[in-house]
C-alpha cells in the first residue's frame, strides 16, 4: 500500500496568492468608497431637497421667500430686538416647522437672539437636515456653538453688478451691518414674482465646508487642503465698488480670487463660516450664506486686505467634498449637481433672481 505525501504551498506560491488578494483590494477599495460617496451625495440631495419643500411651504403661507435674518432691530443694526444676544434667528429658524423640526421651532423665542438662555438649548442643537455627510469636519467652528450648517442660502451675484440680487435676502438695508447698500432696490420681501429670471434658473441654496479658526487656520496657504475653509485676500484690478453695475470690476474680482498664488497666506480664519444654522452674528453673512462670485470649489476671498467678517462685496464661495461641484437646490425646489468648471458668467447668472440672463440647461 503506497501512501502519498501531502505538500504545502511554496513560497512563490503563497506570494503570488497574496500579490492577487493584495490586486483585488486595491481594485475594490476605491469603487467601495465611490459607492460610499454615491450614497453620502444622495444624502446631500435629499436635504437640499427637503429645503427647497420646506422653502414652498413656507413661501404658501407667508406668500414671501424666508428673509436671511429675522429679527433684527430695524432701528439700529447693531442691537437685537429684545434680550443680550447678537446672533439674529435667521431663514434655517423659519423653515423648522416645514421640514418636520416643529417641535424645535416651537421652542425658539424670536424675541431674542440665538445666543440668549430661551434659545440656547435649540439653537445649540444639531439638526441632521444641516449637516452635509461628506463634511470632513463634525466639530462646529465656533468655541461653545455645536451646532454648524453646511448649506447656504443664495446672497446672490458679484455685488458690483447687483448686490443682494440672490433669493434669500434681508428685509431692510438696516438689517446688516455689513449691508454695504441700504439703499439696494433688491432688499426687502417678495415671491416668486420677484424671480424673474425663472426659479428653474435661479439657484436658492447651495453646499459649503465649515471654516476653521485660530490656531488652525495660521499659516495656511491656498495650495492647502484647507484653504477653503480660510479667506484670502485678491485686488481686483481698478477698484470695486457696489451696486456700479461694473461687469468689469466684477470679471476682475473673480479672476483675482482664481488666481491668488498657491503661496499666499490665509489673510481670515474664516470660523464664520457655518457656525451655527439658527442665525448670523452681527451682520456676518459668512455664517450661512454665499455669493455668485467665485466657481464653485474655489477660494473665498475678501477685496479687503485683512480679516473681514463677510458682506456682499466678499467672494463668500460655494464649496463641498464631493467629487468636481456643488449641489446646488434651485428656487422651484429641484436639486441640479453644478460643475466646478461651470462659466463664471453662468454661475453668475444662477445666482441672480432679476438679472435677465438666459441660461440653458446644458450650460453648467
């Protein structure tokens, strides 16, 4: 009876199993992290979404588009209506009762700011609607404020053409301390009446990453990762001034901000950004709005030499983590994915309500 001897894998044999195993990961890892990010973009969607319902909803009731910020002593723009705080309940307040958050509605004091003890318990609360899944960053930018926001609400396009041209705006030229333009005929309240370029044409809400502040943001370049998450300074070529109707100076302004060198140093922590959903601090429109200015992904950058907290005359930039653009949730409520190599004219033209642009729905 002849019996037979088992042999075991040889080496080059057991190498060759591994270089196999070792090809397949490497080939299934990246399509497992695409289908995350598949699934975590259809998340995004889906708030946006539920925005734009909450938006209509609102806007049948109220027969007017959310304002940016609510109450704000219109005698004055540096005090609150009632109480200490100065953080003003803004449009993501308004809209609570719209996107199935009644109940935190229901328990905010609109008589008083975000910051004051009736509202802190709310307005420091995370409301998942807010918060985009592909943010990298899950603390909030501002010390004792847990609550951030990822979407923003549209200011609207480059200032020197139009200030305050977008669809969320403020009530009154006294509602913003950094206004810049009290007397803009783009101010005030209105319906799909005022949207005259078409709400299908006109973008509502967009994505933005929250910013970072000090120590965090010393030093940073805009070749860093985390350069959208900081404000960087860019000199438009022969000046800026708002409401000028300058295409020009507005043309300037956004080739400027393109081009700052990848060497440049943060010039703003930029810790506005997306601090808190519940409303904006004294006027800082950086905390949940953006402007048509710079393409989508690029720098936020300010024409003021310094750390400036956000107006209409800043390149305050829509930005996400998702892969080459933006969602962006136009007025009439649908939900359009925007390249970041969209024409700056066109992006331009989202971002305006009465600018008269005709835009195709192949251009971006």
């Amino acid at each position: 009876m002849s019996s037979r001897k088992s042999r075991g894998f040889t080496l080059i044999e057991l190498l060759v199993v591994i270089a196999i195993i070792a090809v397949l990961i490497a080939l299934l890892l990246p399509a497992v992290q695409a289908a995350r990010e598949a699934a975590r973009r259809a998340q995004c969607v889906n708030n946006l979404k539920q925005m734009g319902l909450g938006v209509h909803n609102y806007l049948s009731t109220h027969q007017v588009f959310p304002p940016i910020m609510g109450n704000w002593n219109l005698a004055g723009p540096a005090t609150p209506l009632v109480g200490s705080g100065t953080w003003p309940l803004g449009w993501a307040a308004a809209i609570l009762p719209n996107i199935e958050q009644a109940q935190m509605y229901n328990a905010l004091n609109f008589s008083n700011g975000t910051q004051d003890p009736p509202n802190t318990t709310v307005s420091y609360s995370k409301i998942s609607a807010y918060m985009c899944p592909s943010e990298s960053i899950q603390n909030g930018p501002w010390p004792g404020v847990p609550s951030f926001i990822n979407y923003s609400a549209n200011l609207g396009g480059p200032s020197a053409m139009a200030s305050w041209s977008g669809v969320i705006v403020a009530m009154s030229g006294n509602s913003f301390s950094n206004c810049q333009c009290a007397s803009n005929g783009n101010i005030g309240s209105f319906g799909t009446q005022g949207i005259t370029d078409g709400t299908s044409n006109t973008a509502m809400f967009s994505e933005k990453l929250i910013g970072i502040q000090t120590p965090a943001a010393g030093g940073v370049t805009a070749s860093s990762p985390l350069a959208k998450r900081v404000l960087f300074y860019a000199a438009p070529a022969g000046g800026y001034t708002a409401d000028s109707g300058n295409a020009a100076q507005a043309l300037a302004f956004a080739q400027a901000c393109k081009g700052v060198p990848g060497s440049s140093v943060a010039v703003g922590t930029n810790y506005w950004s997306g601090a808190a959903w519940s409303g904006s601090h004294a006027g800082t429109l950086r905390f949940n709005s953006y402007s048509h200015v710079n393409t989508p992904n690029g720098l936020t950058c300010s024409i003021v030499n310094g750390e400036d907290p956000g107006n209409t005359n800043t390149a305050i930039t829509a930005q996400s983590n998702h892969t080459g653009g933006v969602n962006v949730c136009m007025a009439d409520g649908s939900v359009k994915f925007v390249k970041d190599s969209v024409n700056v004219q066109t992006w331009w033209g989202l971002g305006t309500r009465n600018g008269g642009e005709v835009i195709g729905s192949d251009a971006y």
